[in-house]
C-alpha cells in the first residue's frame, strides 16, 4: 500500500499525509486531554500529585512503551534518527530547557499547548505562536542563530550509542517497555485517585500513541521509499518556522511530515473544541499582559532550537527513543518552569504586602 501510495503522490506527498494523520489524533486528544507541561509543572511545584501531572505522565509513559514495544517488535530502527545518530548538545539541553521552561511558565502554554489552544479560538496563543516561530526561526538561520552554537558548543556529545541512554544503561527496548508499561498503570492508577474523567485520562495515552504512531509511520515510508527520507515525530518548532517561511518566502511549499503535522494539529484540536462546545475567543486583558506573553515567546523560541526541540519535541519524541539529550532537556524544561513559577509567586506576594 505504502508503495502505490508513494507511487502516486511521491515520498513528501505521503509524508505530509501521514504528519496530517498523526497531527489531527495528537490535536484532538491533546485538547480533549488537557495535556500540558507547564500545568503539570505547576501542579508539582506547588506540592501536588494530582490530575495534571497523571495525565502528563500518562501520555509520556504511553508514548514510551509503544515505541519501545515497536522497537522490540521490529516494527521500528531509531538508530538513525537525528536525536540519536547526529551530535548533540549537553549544554544546548540544560540551557535551553531552562530557558524553555521559563517562558512556558511566561507564555502560559508550550508550542504544543499554543498551537492546539489557537485552534480553539485563543487570539492570545495564536500571537504568542507566532513571536515564538518568528525567534525560533531567527534562532536556527538568522540572527540569534551564532549565540545558540556558541552556547551549544560548550558541551557536545557524539551521536551514536554516547547519546543512547539506554545503551548508556546497558537496557534493551523489551525491558524498557516493561518498566515503561508498569510507569502507565501507575499513572492511570494516580489519574483515577484525582478523579480525572476517563475519558480525558483515555485521550492522554492517545497524545502518547500518536507519538509512537509518527515514529512508526515516517519509519515505515523512510524502509518503502528508494530516497532517503529521515524519519522523525511529533514536534512542533521545527516544523512551524518551516511551514510559516514556507508560506513566506515561496509559492510552493515543500511537502513534509512537519507540513502535514501543524494544520493537522490546528484541525483535530478545533474540531475537537467545536465538539465538546469549548471554542470561545479570547483575547488579552489586565490579567493577561502582553509583554509577559511576548517574553515568554521569545524565551520558548530560542529555548527549543539551543535544546534540541520543544517540550513535545524533546521532552516526548526523543524521551520516548531515549535520548540522552532529549531527557536532560525535558527535566530542566521542569526545573525551569517550576523555579520561575514560584518565583512568580514570591514576586506577587511580595509586591502585595508592598501594597
């Protein structure tokens, strides 16, 4: 099938559809779900082991297994994935998920969190989106682009298995998959003593499987197809300053994975919205001050290309392959979002006692 498919519509044509497959499942149960880090993060700094971070750890764990599973099944080789096969960046991870973190906390949402609430009518993330692709893009080719080497430079890490945590740990995917399967129940079994509905802890390990399912797919093209196609899964600030400069700087735009993956995230997490009667306009007000917001944007933008990804990116995609970068990147995006959380609050308390 993928043979006649890519026959017919070429290897970027086929991958644009499956990014739009994956993207729409990921969209629709992202929103459904409430996934989201920097609620997660919240959550935990201020004591609790609750609803928010069940469903994170929900999705996390689920996009862990069933790729390790897949991996173990032979259905999926990620040996020669960028986050695993290129060099990395140790310092680009720290650095750039503490950065992350702080402006997912600014910005109120990661770029997944951004994209799929835009779609729901959210005039603040949509704004916010599109400062943080703008940096992101300014980051990786323009302007922004020779602070993110030199500080990438600082502490790399050779591709191969120096940047495989589990080669690092002598683990094989099958004992991966198990611990990460004993990490899910525990996590369904955290969501249902929080009183999170079943549906939404359900939509959670659905964000997870879209992960792996994008693995799958891009693998499964990259093995049918005669040109070298790398395969890659869910993320988001990649492929939105490619579709964004696409749309800008060219009247054809170049198919892709990442092409497909955006709108299909947008249409999925709208539909969804419409669905469940939760679509409604917002916009920023006193409460809601721009600056923070644009801060927290440029903050993100910069963050996820100096780590390697954005909180789905790295902390999902390449945690799910064990990366060692990837989950450096992922805990520092915690450690992050946490401290300038309740730096926020000290602030704010301080600033009322002032008052």
């Amino acid at each position: 099938m993928l043979e006649t498919l890519i026959d017919r519509f070429g290897d970027g044509g086929v991958l644009m559809m499956a990014g739009a497959l994956v993207g729409t499942i990921f969209g629709a149960s992202a929103q459904h779900s409430r996934f989201c880090l920097r609620a997660a993060s919240v959550e935990l700094s201020e004591g609790g082991l609750g609803p928010r971070i069940s469903i994170w750890f929900i999705a996390f764990s689920a996009g862990v297994f069933l790729v390790q599973f897949s991996i173990s099944l032979g259905l999926l080789d990620v040996s020669q994935s960028r986050q695993l096969a290129a060099t990395g960046s140790m310092s680009g991870a720290i650095i750039g998920g503490l950065l992350f973190g702080c402006g997912m906390i600014l910005a109120r949402g990661c770029a997944s969190r951004l994209l799929v609430l835009s779609a729901t009518g959210n005039l603040r993330a949509i704004v916010t989106g599109l400062v943080l692709t703008l940096v992101a893009q300014a980051s990786l080719r323009g302007a922004l682009a020779p602070a993110r080497e030199a500080l990438a430079g600082l502490w790399l890490v050779p591709g191969g298995e120096a940047r495989s945590l589990l080669s690092q740990l002598g683990m094989s995917s099958t004992l991966a998959a198990v611990i990460a399967a004993v990490a899910l129940v525990s996590a369904f079994v955290l969501a249902f003593r929080s009183n999170v509905q079943t549906t939404r802890a359900i939509g959670a390990a659905i964000v997870g499987a879209a992960v792996a399912l994008g693995w799958v797919l891009t693998y499964a093209i990259s093995q049918t197809s005669f040109d070298v196609v790398p395969i890659s899964s869910v993320t988001f600030t990649g492929p939105s300053t490619d579709t964004l400069m696409g749309l800008v700087n060219s009247t054809e735009l170049p198919l892709g994975f990442g092409v497909g993956l955006v709108p299909g995230v947008f249409f999925g997490a709208g539909a969804m919205a419409i669905l469940s009667r939760e679509a409604q306009i917002q916009r920023f007000g006193a409460d809601t001050p721009m600056e923070r917001y644009l801060i927290g944007a440029g903050l993100m933008g910069f963050g996820s290309m100096l780590a390697g990804g954005c909180a789905v990116g790295a902390g999902m995609s390449g945690g799910a392959i064990f990366a060692i970068t990837a989950w450096v990147a992922v805990f520092f995006m915690w450690v992050g979002a946490m401290a300038t959380h309740l730096l926020m609050g000290r602030l704010s308390r301080v600033a009322s006692v002032a008052a």
